[in-house]
C-alpha cells in the first residue's frame, strides 16, 4: 500500500526540501557579502550568478510542490518567480556593463530585499498552505 503524491508525509518531505533551499539561498546571500571587501570582479559575479542559479532552481522545486499540494495561489505565486528571476538577471546585467566596487554593496542590499519580501509574503503563505495540508504530521518529519 503506497501513500499518494499528495498525502501529508510526502507533502512533510517536501516542505523540508523547500526550507532547505531556503537557507541555502541564505548561505549563498552571506557569501556573496564576504565576497564585497575582495573587489574581485570574477569572485562577486560568481557570487551574484550562484545565487541566481540557485534561486532559478528552487523556483522550479517550490512550483512542483505547489501542484503537488494543489495551491490555489499557484498561478500567481509562479509569476513572482518569474519576475523576480527576470529583475535579477537585470541586475546581473547591470553589474557586468555598469557597476563598480563601491555599487556592490547596493546590489547585496537589492538581492537582501529580494529574497526577504517574498520569503515573508508568497513563501509564507504557501508554508502555511501546506502546513495545513499536513496537519498533525509535520513534527515527525521535520528535518532540522
Ligand atoms: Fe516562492
Ligand atoms: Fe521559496
């Protein structure tokens, strides 16, 4: 007997995937930042691009979940992905044709705001979703 993609522990399994993500993008903002007082051009873009790289991936890990969980904000929550994916690049962008050192530390400010506002809005709707999907299974499996 096989618990459905959608029973609470799967649902429990993937909520603590999406919270790891979430402070492995919180690592990667803090490495970013120890990268600022290098000025080492490759050393902060490199920072700034894993990220991004990391965040696209997550994105993508978070629209399964919700599907999974049949989020009824879904489509709106994907459409913050994507513009926040978009606003990033530019950025990225920005940084390759336009900015020096002593901007840099306004780019570590702009991806802060970027992560903090969705985690505390979007994000934290869609914990709260699937925390009531769960119910009372979520303590047994919480990975911490
Ligand atoms: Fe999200
Ligand atoms: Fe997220």
């Amino acid at each position: 007997m096989f618990a459905g993609p959608d029973a609470p522990e799967n649902l429990a399994a993937a909520l603590s995937l999406v919270q790891q993500d979430h402070r492995r993008l919180g690592e990667l903002w803090q490495a970013m930042v120890l990268t600022l007082e290098t000025e080492d051009v490759s050393l902060f873009r490199d920072s700034v691009a894993a990220l991004l790289s990391y965040a696209r991936a997550h994105f993508r890990n978070e629209e399964w979940v919700m599907r999974l969980a049949d989020y009824p904000a879904y489509a709106d929550h994907k459409a913050e992905h994507d513009r926040l994916l978009s606003d990033a690049e530019d950025m990225l962008h920005n940084l390759d044709v336009a900015f020096v050192p002593p901007d840099w530390p306004a780019v570590a400010a702009f991806f802060r705001h970027w992560l903090n506002k969705h985690a505390r809005t979007a994000d934290a709707d869609l914990r709260a979703h699937l925390r009531d999907r769960i119910g009372g299974e979520e303590s047994s499996l919480r990975v911490s």
